[in-house]
C-alpha cells in the first residue's frame, strides 16, 4: 500500500457517512451535559432562600470598642455569609466582678434561644467577665449575641470581633 490509498481508506473509515461517529459525538455530548448539569445542580441538604434576594458577605469588624448591653436584654450583630469565613473576637466586661455570656447561632435560631427552648448554637461562652470566641463559619445568616439577660444592671463591655 502506498500513501495515497491509506489517506482515502482513512478519511472513508472516519467519515460521518457511517454511522458509529455520529454515535461517539451524541455519547461525548451526552456525558457534557450529565457534567454540566452534575456540577451545577443543589447538594444535598442545602437550604434555598426562597425570598430570591442574594445573601451578601459580612465582612469586616462585627463588634468594636465599648458597647453598652442593657440589663435583662441583649445586643446582637447579624452577620450574613456568602461563602464560608472566619469569626475571629474577643469580648471583656468592664469590672471584672459581672458576667456576661457571648453566643453565636445560626440566625433561624434565635426566636429558640429567646424562649428558652431547645435550640442548636454554633459556640457559646457561658457567662464569664471576658473571653475569646474563634469558629469557621458556613455560608448563611448567622448571629452574634452579648446577653445580659441574667443581670438587671447594664453592662459596658469591650468587645472586638471580626469577620475574614
């Protein structure tokens, strides 16, 4: 055989007049599709906001300087994440003779926590005069609490917390 009769064999073997290259193309088209339609599908367990407004990424300094919690009350910063961050912060009552408690929660929590009923936290201090708080967070609407619930006096706390 010379050169000349393999490049038509070749070109008659591989042509799209038979049918099994038709057949490949629509099979590597198909598997594009699954690929594409696997890859940008919902996971499992994730949860959709039906309101259809986009959640934005809290960054930045929650809590800075001296705040003032009122007593039998709380102060709270939402922090909303669209991607998962760090929460990095520290937090100190002013005389170190009161107690305050810090709690962060995922933001659907919180009507629970303030009944008192069952509820899931994220992390929580107990009530101490200061503390240090340092959690990789989820994507979601979380919320970050100094509670002085317990107390009837208000309570100046330093506190600084941050979102990266």
């Amino acid at each position: 055989m010379d050169r000349n009769t393999i490049v038509p064999e070749f070109a008659e073997l591989f042509s799209f007049r038979r049918p099994w290259p038709w057949l490949l193309l629509t099979v590597l088209v198909f598997l594009v599709a699954v690929q594409i339609f696997r890859v940008n599908s919902l996971q499992g367990g994730e949860n959709v906001d039906a309101s259809g407004k986009p959640v934005f990424w809290t960054r930045g300094e929650i809590f800075s300087g001296r705040q003032i919690v009122p007593g039998g009350r709380f102060l709270a910063a939402r922090i909303d994440l669209n991607k998962r961050s760090s929460l990095t912060g520290w937090f100190k009552v002013t005389d170190t003779k009161e107690r305050i408690n810090c709690v962060l929660l995922p933001a659907s929590e919180l009507d629970p926590w303030r009944n008192g009923l069952e509820h899931r936290r994220i992390a929580e201090t107990g009530y101490v005069p200061g503390g240090r708080v340092s959690r990789e967070l989820e994507p979601g609407s979380h919320l970050l609490i100094l509670d002085n619930q317990s107390s009837p006096v208000d309570r100046e706390v330093t506190a600084n917390f941050s979102v990266e």
